[in-house]
C-alpha cells in the first residue's frame, strides 16, 4: 500500500482538536496505537486508550456509521494503524477493504466539507491511489469492494463509492496509471457542483417537483465552474459535466451524441446510475447488485455504452465469485 495513506486519512483538523473515525476503520480484539473518545453533551469523553482494544462484541452493538474521535495529534498514529493493516500479510482480503474504505468515508465527507477546493483536489489524488494499490495488490479487492457500500445516501458516501465503482469498470476496461488516477478523482468530484444547489433540494426527502429539477439539473454546470478555477485535467472536467448525457442523446447539460461523450463520463454515467439503484432513499427501497444490473442492461441499456454495461456484467460476475 502507497505511503500516501500517511496523508490521504482524516485529514482537515476540526475546530476541537479532534478528527472522526468511523468505528468500522477498527479491527475487533486489535490493540489501538491512538486515543479514542466519544462526544457526550457536546464533550469529548475518553473511550479507549491507546493499547487497548474494542472487543468484537462491541463493535457489533454499534451502528456501522457511528464515529469515534481521535486528538490531531496522534494522526499519524491513525495513519500507521490503517497502513499496517493493509500490509498485514494473512490479514483477510474482505477485512483489508473494509478497513480502507471505512478510514476513506470520513476523508471524503472532510473534502466535500472543505471551503479550500485546491486543498481538497490534492487530498483527493492520494484517496483514489490507496484505492489502486489496493486493487493492485489483492486481485479480488475490487469484489469485495463493491460489496462493502453502506447502502445509505450522503453526498460524499455516494461519490466515494461512484469513485470506487468508476475505478472498478475503469480496471477492466484497460485503464492504467495517470488515466485510472484521473477516472477515479473525477469520479470523485463528479457532483461538487451541487454545492451551489440549495441544501433542501439535496436532501429532499422525496421526489423533485419540476421547479427544483431545474436546478438539480444545473449542477454539472456549476462543477464545470469551479474545477475551471483549478489546474484540472480535461478528463476531469469531463467527468463532472458530462456524466448525465446519454447515449441517446437526451441527457442533460448539452444532449450530446453517444460517440461525443467523454468515455470516462460514460462510465461514471453507469456506476452513478448503479449506485443510485443500489442506495436506499427516502422515497424508494435499494435494489440488490444483480437486480440493478439487470435493470440497466434491459430498461436502460440505450443510456450507456454497451461495452462498459457489459464490463459491468464482469464487476458481478467477480463479486459473486468472491
């Protein structure tokens, strides 16, 4: 694993001191090298120390999501405990991948929270490289992977599992090196522009009405805007501007042809599309992997390109194998 998790996990310092660590980044019955509190009352309450370790049935009592707080100053304690995980040799395949993407979530939820994009563009590139060392190294980690997504729909947990499942399809299709980073940071910022959505819309609990579809519909436009500002690739902005255009040539900012459209916006077309079938929202149940995958090859199959859907099918196969 890339010595970028020295930097890549729980990065932006929060106003208490302290940064979030979800409780699923800790390895049940494993000695801790770093303080753990709770907040009690809007206070820090020290829960385990460091050496101690978070008993298996603990763990299981807790919610999936539910964080803990490490002091700024034992980061790096943080980041050796995850590096060393994922260089455990005997260590589980499915256990490594649960570690990497569950320290991942909290990183991304701080890049989408950060005021400072450039900050946040950089933090992203070592996220995403973890992610293709991982790949790299253990040739079943994407399986499981993809099996891990939590189901449940935030901004950042949708991105970073649209990165992952991008990075995935972007595998099997041949993508390597600068080309793979980009897919995955594009896949990443694929939806920053709906910062400047209004936040009601976002977490509507229900369908849009027309009104505030039109301005849903406005966010690749607003991405385009701000990654404009940044020495980005062109794939990158791509991504963010073309990934709801569809191959018959109505989707939305610019109704491109298929031929037209970005190849890694195709993809992100599919794997944004896959996730939000597979994500529980307010307003409908999520679908089982091999449900949403038939659903796209047979009701939506005009929207994408026919090879990466078909590349999708791989993803599956591979999941099921595993």
């Amino acid at each position: 694993m890339s010595q970028a998790l020295s930097s890549a996990l729980g990065t932006a310092p929060s106003s208490l001191g302290y940064f979030k660590i979800r409780v699923n980044s800790l390895i049940p019955d494993r000695s801790t090298t770093f303080d753990t509190y709770i907040m009690i009352n809007s206070r820090m309450v020290l829960y385990l120390r460091a050496g101690d370790a978070l008993a298996a049935g603990k763990i299981a009592h807790l919610e999936r999501a539910d964080v803990f707080y490490v002091p700024d100053a034992q980061r790096s304690h943080f980041k050796r405990y995850v590096f060393d995980r994922m260089n455990e040799e005997g260590l589980d395949v499915k256990v490594k991948a649960n570690v990497l993407r569950e320290s991942s979530i909290t990183l991304a939820e701080e890049i989408f929270e950060k005021q400072d994009v450039e900050e946040a563009l950089n933090d992203s590139r070592e996220l995403i490289t973890n992610f293709i060392d991982f790949m790299e190294e253990e040739p079943t980690a994407m399986s499981y992977l993809v099996g891990l997504s939590s189901h449940d729909f935030y901004t950042y947990n949708h991105s970073l599992d649209v990165a992952i499942y991008s990075l995935g399809l972007g595998q099997i299709l041949g993508y390597s090196g600068d080309d793979i980073t980009e897919l995955g940071r594009g896949a990443l910022f694929h939806d920053i522009g709906k910062r400047h959505v209004k936040t009601e819309i976002i977490c509507k609990q229900g369908p849009l009405d027309d009104t505030e579809w039109v301005q849903m519909q406005k966010h690749p436009q607003y991405g385009l805007k701000i990654l404009n500002e940044y020495g980005v690739s062109e794939a990158m902005k791509a991504c963010c501007f073309e990934h709801h255009e569809s191959f018959l040539g109505n989707g939305y900012p610019q109704q491109l042809p298929g031929d037209e459209i970005h190849p890694m916006a195709r993809i992100i077309a599919i794997t944004d599309t896959y996730d939000a079938l597979t994500t529980k929202r307010s307003y409908n149940e999520p679908m089982s992997p091999q449900a949403a995958v038939d659903f796209m090859c047979s009701k939506l199959a005009a929207k994408y390109d026919p090879d990466m859907l078909k590349a999708l099918r791989q993803i599956l196969g591979r999941m099921k194998a595993a």
